[in-house]
C-alpha cells in the first residue's frame, strides 16, 4: 500500500506557461501554487 493509498489524492491548482520552465520561475511558481491549494484535511483518526 502506498501513501497516497492511505491519505487519497485531491487535484489541486495548476500552472502551465506553455513553455520550459526557468529555473529561477519554479521557486515563486510553486510557493503560489501551494497557497492556493486546499487546506490540508485532518489526520485520519486524530
């Protein structure tokens, strides 16, 4: 069984630029990215 077997998968936002990434673009994508996903769900029997 793996981890997300576990704790399910849910889509999140996506960011395409239609093109190669530049490395410097990547860090600020991601943070943007991860703020507006969801919150995180409870831990399964806490």
């Amino acid at each position: 069984m793996g981890l997300f077997d576990q704790i399910g998968w849910r889509h999140g936002p996506a960011l395409d630029l239609g093109r190669r990434w530049e490395a410097a673009e990547v860090g600020p994508a991601l943070r943007e990215l991860l703020a507006a996903g969801p919150a995180p769900e409870p831990v399964y029997g806490a």
